[in-house]
C-alpha cells in the first residue's frame, strides 16, 4: 500500500472516508520529492496535506465523514470537497 492509501486507512478510522486521485499523487509526488533528499520529505507531505484538508473543512463547518480530495490548482494546496455541513 502507498503512502497515501495508509494515511487514508488511518484517517478512515478516525471517521474521515476520502477519496482521491491522480491529482492528489502528481500534488504529493510533485511536492515530497526533493533534490537532495529525494523522497525522504513525502511522509511529512502526505500527513500534513491531508490533515490540513480535513480541519479546513471542518473549521468552514462541513462533515468530514465523507469527501474527495482535489488538487486546487490556484493556491497550490489540496483541498478536501465535502457536500455535507455538519448539524451543530
């Protein structure tokens, strides 16, 4: 399993079921390789994308339990879409 899938696992069981694609590896290949220390800097880059997602969403008030992580091309960052707010 991928760097990203077992930070997707671990994320499910904390109640977040997401989903990703091509876009969300190019961002995560894109930003955690680097010159010098080749791919050492990807788990820190997988962990931090995908977790600052998921507060976003759930400071704008969303549920979180189920979403579709996007690459927004315009801030450079990924994004987690969620159709859902949360009942609070």
């Amino acid at each position: 399993m991928d760097m990203i899938g077992r930070e997707v696992a671990r994320l499910a069981k904390l109640g977040h079921q997401l989903v990703y694609g091509s876009e969300t590896v190019e961002y995560v290949v894109r930003k955690g390789v680097h010159d010098r220390l080749g791919a050492r800097p990807m788990r820190g880059v997988v962990e931090e994308a995908l977790q600052m997602a998921i507060v976003e969403q759930l400071e704008a008030g969303f549920n979180t339990a189920k979403g579709h992580l996007i690459f927004d091309r315009q801030t450079d960052r990924l994004k987690l879409h969620c159709e859902e707010k949360s009942v609070a």
